[in-house]
C-alpha cells in the first residue's frame, strides 16, 4: 500500500464542463462538447485510481446567465451531478469580463497583434471583479493538499 498523500484537484476556469440555461421553471444541463472538458474527461473519470489525486472540483461559469430565484438550484445541481461550483454572471459582467478584456485586451497581446489590442477602463474593472468573484469561490471549497489549476 502507497503512502502517498492524496490530494484533490482544483480547476478554476472560465467555462464549466457543461452548459447550464433556464427553461421555464427548471433548470437544463448539456455536457460541453469541446475544449478542457474534453480535454480532461478521461482523466477525471479515472481519479480515485489516479496517485496523484483522489477527487476533484471544477470552479466555473455555466455558460448562461442563470436567474437569481434558481442560483441555489444551479449550485446544488452543479455539486451533485459535475463536482461543479458555478460563478454567476450577468450578460453585462460576461461581456465586459470575457468579451472584452479577455478577448479584446489579453488575447491579442498574448497571440502577437498588439495593434488590435483594445484599452478600456471598463473592460479592466470588470475583470477585476470577475477574478475577485473566482478567488471568492476558490477560497470557499479550499481544503489542506489541494492542487489548485487555473486554467484560464
């Protein structure tokens, strides 16, 4: 038998390994079909079995913007059915956050075309905040001998 200390995998993200939306009065869930998830479903199907980690928790947005009257039933769900814990954005946090200062500010400086780099203040603001909403959620579910990745 190994005595190897098990640990727990953390993995912060912008997008959750599934889209979650309202329809009427119940919540939908639709697997992601492409990017990280996809990427790492065969390695966080294998955990337990893994002598690196035992278990996981994938901190993230649901891909929607989910009415506040079902934010509990989208955080309950989410635990129980992904290992998940959803950051709740609005439309306008999104926009600001992801498509603007991550695509518009970060992306083209990081990919070599700073001539389409957009400087707003705004965009910088809500980023801010939007990381400060992650650390938020990270430092809530952080346990002893975590390994914490940030994916994006």
């Amino acid at each position: 038998m190994s005595n190897a200390i098990k640990r727990r995998l953390v993995i912060v993200s912008n997008r959750l390994p599934f889209t979650a939306w309202a329809e009427g009065k119940k919540l939908r869930f639709r697997e992601s079909a492409g990017g990280l998830a996809v990427g790492l479903s065969t390695f966080l199907h294998s955990i337990g079995s893994s002598a690196a980690v035992d278990d996981y928790v994938w901190i993230g947005w649901p891909g929607t913007t989910i009415p506040e009257s079902m934010h509990r039933a989208l955080e309950e769900e989410s635990r129980a059915r992904f290992q998940s814990v959803p950051i709740h954005l609005s439309e306008e946090e999104m926009d600001l956050f992801y498509h603007g200062f991550c695509n518009e500010t970060i992306w083209p400086l990081f990919h070599y075309f700073p001539s389409y780099t957009i400087y707003r203040e705004d965009f910088w603001r809500q980023y801010k905040k939007v990381n400060l909403l992650f650390a938020g959620a990270v430092s809530e579910v952080l346990q002893p001998n975590d390994v914490v990745w940030v994916h994006d």
